[in-house]
C-alpha cells in the first residue's frame, strides 16, 4: 500500500521501523502513499483506542521538492521535518564526511 525503501546490498525492503511509542513510515513521494499511511494511522486509532497527535508528528524526505513536501504535510496535518536532526541519540541526515557530524555539530531539538 505505500512501497518500501531498499536498504543495504541485499536490498532489504523496508517500509516501517518501530521504537517504543515512535514509528517512522518510509514510502514513495506519492499522494496515493501518503492518504495510504493516514489511512492505516487512523485505522490503528479505531482498533487500538488510542489517538495518534498529528500535531506531534513530522513528515520529511529526501530529494523531493518543497512544494510536494508541504502538501503532504498539509494531508497528515502534521509539521515538516527539518534535517538533520537527532534520534534515539544518532543524528539522521547528515553528512558523515564532515567533522561537524562526529563533533556533535547539530543538538536535538527539544519538543
């Protein structure tokens, strides 16, 4: 329903990662993937009970334009991502030839 991401040689698909309370989504820079992820976000909601804050949520991605970016921001009425940026202590998004990256060149936002 959303495609995957391949990781590694072996091209492993990926399209889902989950940690504690958080989930990252890894899809194709559609509109069809993105209705797709609200739609088993807000299935997730009816089965579970709980609700998911789209207002906490963020969406990013990489090489795709800003334009595209906002309106699937606006779909998941949720923020846009800026990268890099810190997760469970690793930075995502950065580039690991500079010195900055290893030196602790970005903090982690709080909130």
């Amino acid at each position: 329903m959303i495609g995957s991401l391949k990781v590694g040689r072996a091209k492993v698909k990926v399209n889902m990662l989950q940690y504690v309370d958080d989930t990252l989504f890894f899809c194709e820079a559609n509109t069809k993937s993105i209705f797709n992820i609200k739609a088993i976000l807000l299935c997730s909601e009816f089965a579970s009970g709980l609700k998911v804050n789209f207002l906490k949520s963020r969406i990013g991605g990489t090489g795709l334009d800003q334009s595209s970016l906002l309106r699937f921001a606006a779909i998941l009425n949720c923020k846009v991502m800026v990268t890099p940026f810190v997760y469970l202590g690793l930075l995502v998004g950065g580039c690991h030839k500079r010195g900055d990256f290893w030196n602790g060149g970005v903090k982690e936002s709080a909130g």
